[in-house]
C-alpha cells in the first residue's frame, strides 16, 4: 500500500507541477527576476502548497505513525549552521541560473525532454561529488 501511495503522490505533485507550469524554467526563471518582467504565480503555487502541508500536518501532526508507513521522516537537526546556508546558496544560484530543481525537472522530462535530459545527470553528479567530498564533515 506505501507504494500505491508513493506512486499517487507523485503523480498528483507531477499534474501539478505541469499544470501551473512550473515545469517551464522561464516562468520559474520570470518569478526570481522582480525588476524585471515578474510572474508572481510561483508564490500562489508555494502558498498552495504550504496551505495544503499546513491542513494535514494539523489533521495528522499528532499521530505516533504515519497512516501508511512505520515512522515519520523528521530531520535530525534543527540547526542553522553554514553547511546548510551554503547548501541552499548553492540550490539557489543553480535554480537561478537553470531555473530548474529537481521535481520539475523530472516531470518536465516530458515536455522538454533534452534540456532537463543534460540538467538531471549533473544535478546527480553534483549531489554525489558533495557527498563524496564532504561525507567526513557530517554533523
């Protein structure tokens, strides 16, 4: 049944993805450009967002297990530290430049193939380049 489920959230959150568009790099890309031609409709998509995370946490948020799995998946920290700032720097100037994070990038797998072909092996390749590098400095 956890994989019924894992396949239908990721179907719902593909459909989504496509349907707002945000499989489209220049409407991500119009979003981060505010002194430019600005599209503020990637704001009402992570409002979305959180409302609807935001509904079920409240409804769910107490349970000891998750409906469908054995445990919950938290982080293990909650610290602020530089590794975490300059891994999101570092999301960010990619997103900004590419105008692509990972989700979109595989739903867009469809609609625009060859880009999101060269850009999902480097983000692999990156992410394994920084744990190869940097998996002795895990806190």
């Amino acid at each position: 049944m956890q994989y019924v489920i894992t396949l239908a959230s990721g179907l719902v959150f593909g459909i989504g993805l496509t349907i707002s568009g945000m499989v489209n790099p220049e409407k991500v890309l119009a979003f981060l450009d505010p002194v430019g031609r600005w599209d503020p409709s990637l704001a009402l998509v992570m409002a979305m967002a959180l409302a609807v995370f935001s509904l079920t946490n409240a409804f769910l948020g107490k349970r000891i297990r998750p409906l469908f799995g054995s445990t919950f998946h938290r982080p293990s920290s909650l610290t602020i530290d530089r590794r975490l700032l300059s891994g999101a720097a570092l999301f960010g100037v990619g997103w900004g430049l590419a105008g692509y994070c990972p989700g979109p990038a595989l739903a867009a797998l469809v609609f625009n193939f060859r880009e999101a072909a060269i850009f999902l092996p480097a983000i692999l390749l990156g992410g394994w380049l920084a744990d190869r590098f940097l998996s002795g400095t895990r806190t």
